[in-house]
C-alpha cells in the first residue's frame, strides 16, 4: 500500500469516527427533523440548491474561467454539507436534531437536484454532462450513511457505552482529520497551484460569503439554526463535488482536486469569523 492510499484511508476513517461521534449523541427521530418540519427543510434546499448554484452558474458564464474550475465550483454548489460539518453546526448554535437532520435532507436532496442542475449547467455551457451516481451514492454512504447509523444505533442498543465513547471518537477523529488535511495539502499543492489565477479566489470567498448569508436569512425562526444552515450553506462536501466534477472532466482531475481544496479552505477560514460573530449574538440574545 503505497503512502498516498495511507493517507486517504486515514482521512476516510477520520470522517467515520467524527461521524460516529456525532450519532452516538442523536436520536433515530433527529435524521427526520426536517421531515417534522418541512418549511425549514424547503427553505434549506432553497438555499443549498437553488441560489447557490444559481449565482456560481451565473457568475462562471459571465466571467472568463477554465472549464475544468467551472465544473468544480458548479459541482461544489449542488453537493451536500459536508460530514465534518456535523460538530461545527452544533458549535454554530444550531440544534442537535436539526443538524442531523439538515445533513440526511440535504444528503438525499443533493442526489435529486445535482443530476438536474447539472444537466442544466450543460445545457448552458454547451458541455455533455454524466455524473457517476453510483459513485456519488457510495461517497454518501460511506461518509455519512452508514457511520451515522452506526453511531445512532449504539446509542440506541447501548447509551451507557454511547455516553462514553463519543467524547474520545470524536477527538480522535478530529486530530486524525487535522493531520491527514495537512499531509493532502501540501501533496496537493501543485494542484492548487494549478486552480488558481484568473481570479478565482476572488470568486469562491464571493461565493463562500453569499452561502453564508443566503444560509443565514433561510435558516428559521431559530438563530441557532440559522447559522447551522448558513455554515452548511458555504461548505459543501468535497468527495461528492470531485465525483461530479471529474464525470464530465476526468482528465483534469489534478485542476478539480485543487479548485476544490481552495474552495473548502476558504469555508474553513471564513466560517471562523462568522462563527464568532454568530456566538456573540446568540450570548446577546440570550441576556434579553
């Protein structure tokens, strides 16, 4: 097994264990919070699915970029929450269940639209599009899906066992998480390398913002929640938007990867100052 293989086993097993951690504190009735309640669910697949993508496919066809980068950031629109996000929309205030919830609706809602956006996305840009569904569904199972189940359900059979275990799953998971994100950065540098220029940059922070903010508005009544979905909003999965990317670009693998890992390094260090505003607001909020 050479090094490269190491390191994505790695990080795959760290998403699992911070996946895991997560469902060891959930309920099986937390995957349907937003079947109990739909308004909140229209309103988060409004956000997700239809002005994100609408404002990156708008702003990709007025604005000069590599195809293979186009595809990406399309790509990324139409993906899911990523699984690491589980904690940190909890961190944003949001309800465990609605979390839960936000991450299952908008994992199956993310199977549903991407095929059509992207299907439109081609039609507008004059390129034949097929996305790997089998591919894309085997990403969700294996990073959300079935760790989430397995943690629910030992919370289910065993709480005691639950209680304890979830603390060190998901520390472990997170350090694991870190140290294998380092390593793939810096191996993937050239590819990053690559993806920039032409004003990309520019171009994801403006989208990254926007999914902040439209998340923010569409989030409900509750501001916890709010700022779960405006966080869920900006980050999207990168294992689901490389699937899609790489069926209609497979040469430029390399060019995707790196657009995507600039993209999910920017809803990183972005997140980081929403987070703090949105934790002082909620303290305020709380003192009224």
């Amino acid at each position: 097994m050479n090094p490269a293989m190491i390191v994505k086993l790695a990080a795959l097993l760290s998403i699992v264990l911070v996946v895991i951690s997560v469902g060891l504190r959930s309920r099986p009735i937390d995957a349907l919070a937003l079947v109990r309640e739909p308004i909140l669910g229209l309103k988060a697949i409004l956000a997700m699915f239809v002005a994100v993508p609408a404002v990156v496919i708008a702003a990709t066809y007025i604005l000069p970029f590599k195809p293979p980068v186009e595809a990406a950031l399309i790509a990324l629109s139409v993906s899911p929450m990523p699984p690491m996000l589980l904690r940190k929309g909890v961190k944003a205030g949001g309800q465990a269940d609605y979390v839960i919830g936000l991450q299952v609706a908008m994992s199956v809602a993310s199977v549903i639209f991407a095929p059509i956006i992207v299907a439109i996305a081609g039609a507008i840009f004059k390129v034949d599009t097929d996305i790997n569904m089998l591919a894309m569904w085997k990403t969700l199972i294996m990073t959300v899906g079935a760790p989430l189940f397995v943690g629910i359900l030992i919370r289910r059979l065993w709480p005691n066992l639950a209680e304890r275990l979830a603390n060190p799953t998901g520390r472990i998971g997170l350090i694991m998480l870190t140290l294998a994100g380092v390593v793939i950065l810096i191996s993937s540098w050239p590819a990053v390398a690559l993806a920039l220029g032409d004003g990309v940059l520019v171009l994801i922070v403006a989208i990254v913002l926007f999914g902040l903010l439209v998340g923010h508005l569409l989030g409900g009544p509750d501001e916890g929640n709010r700022g779960a979905l405006a966080v869920a909003c900006a980050a999207r999965h990168p294992g689901v938007a490389i699937t899609i990317a790489t069926s209609t670009f497979p040469a430029q693998q390399p060019m995707i990867t790196g657009a995507v890992v600039v993209y999910l390094l920017a809803s990183i260090i972005l997140a980081i100052p929403y987070m703090r505003w949105h934790g002082r607001h909620l303290t305020d909020l709380a003192k009224v």
